[in-house]
C-alpha cells in the first residue's frame, strides 16, 4: 500500500520560556508553573470563538527540533527500551506533540496557558478543547509506566532541575 505525503500549515506560533528543548519539563503535569501563550494567525482568528468558555485545552503542534526519528527509544522513566509509539518521546516519524494545558485567557489572538512543556517557537498546528464529556477516562492499564511510583516520575518529570537525558514519556 502506497499513501500519499501529508502536510500540514502552522495556525500560530508558542511562545515560552523554555529556550534549551533539554530542560523543559517533560510533560505538562510536571510544567504547571510554566506560562506560554500561543499566538494565532489573523486568518484563523474566527475560529478562537468561544474557545474562552474552556478551562483546558489540547494544543497540537510540531516537534520542529526532534531530531531524527526512531523506533526504539529509553523514555525518561525508565532505562528499558520501549517502542516509539509505546512512549511520548518526540523523535517520532511524524514529530507531533500533544499537551493539555490550562487556558487562563484569551486577548485577542493570543491565548495565555499554564502547564506549558513547551519550545519557545513551536509551530502551532491545531488546538481542540477539553471536556470532561468526552476526554476524561480512567484507565486501567499504564503500560510500563505502572513500574514506575508517582515520585520517581515527578522528579524525573522536571528535567531543568534533574539533569534528565532529555526523553519523554
């Protein structure tokens, strides 16, 4: 089977204060102290109507410094080998991220956010909102991730102050 090539245009930057992809937190659970804002392009501004009424959202966007994809990689967590797709790492085939984070305001064409894990200058590629409705499950299985206690992963979690190997989950 032969599928064609996909593409995908940028409908806005994000702006934060992790300049070194090294040291942001590694996922936004480990970020919430981190303000970013994502700034939207002026012909994409109609569709920011009532986005205002959410208090989270998810923001798809481009891993623009990945680095070169792999199919086995070490997560944060742990030292194992997991598959790629098995992990949140970013050296994806297809380097795109996925965070929720917590909209504080909007002004304009611009939307402040806390639970920020992400790059200053990301290319933003589309945000849909949280709801409870649909988006809240409980899980009952983790994966590998169950092997690892909640304070391991919150001290692995915050890489700028660990000195992680720069994975993901």
């Amino acid at each position: 089977m032969s599928l064609s090539p996909v593409s995908y245009r940028p409908i806005g930057i994000i702006h934060s204060a992790h300049q070194v992809k090294e040291k942001i937190p590694a996922q936004p659970i480990y970020a919430q102290e981190c303000l970013g804002t994502a700034e939207i392009l002026p012909e994409f501004l109609d569709g920011l109507r009532d986005i205002e009424e959410f208090s989270h959202i998810y923001l798809v966007f481009h891993l623009h410094e990945a680095g070169p994809p792999r199919l086995i990689v070490k997560p944060f967590l742990q030292p194992q080998d997991h598959g790629i797709f098995a992990t949140r790492a970013p050296s994806r085939p297809n380097p795109i991220g996925l965070s929720i984070v917590e909209l504080v305001k909007r002004v304009g064409n611009i939307l402040h956010f806390r639970g920020c894990d992400i790059l200053d200058g990301t290319p933003l590629l589309d945000i849909k909102p949280y709801t409870r409705r649909f988006d809240h499950i409980a899980t009952q299985r983790n994966g590998w991730q169950d092997q690892v206690d909640d304070q391991t992963a919150g001290q692995r979690g915050l890489r700028d102050y660990q000195g992680s190997n720069g994975g993901a989950a």
